[in-house]
C-alpha cells in the first residue's frame, strides 16, 4: 500500500484490531511524511453490499447531490 498523501510504498501497520467478526482496522503510518490513517477492511461480500448500498443512494438522489460528501 503508498501513502494516500505522498504516495511512498514505505509505509506500515502501527496497530491492527477486530472490530466484530467481520472488520479489521489498520492504523498505517507513513516512514517518509509521517501521515497516519485508519483502513478498514471487510470480506468481499461485505463491500459489495456497501458499494450496492452507495450506488442506490446516487441513483435516489442524483450524482450532483451524493458528491457534496
């Protein structure tokens, strides 16, 4: 994974914890900015659900509305 700031491959985990069954959390830590931030990660089936999910709201609400997130 590269940093999500500066792009460098020297990154690494700091701390991992379960969360449920089914979610792990990554605290990544980047060697050359020092950036840190969280990832989540789900089974594959999990995402699609919430992608799914994501995809339902734009098309209720419009593309124009969803990306003022």
């Amino acid at each position: 994974m590269n940093c999500i700031k500066c792009g460098s491959s020297q990154v690494h985990v700091i701390d991992t914890r379960a969360k449920g069954p089914r979610r792990i959390y990554r605290r990544r830590d980047c060697l050359a900015c020092g950036y840190r931030w969280t990832t989540v990660e789900l089974p594959a089936g999990d995402l699609r659900r919430a992608v799914d999910a994501l995809n339902g709201l734009e098309e209720r609400h419009g593309k124009k509305h969803t990306a003022k997130r």
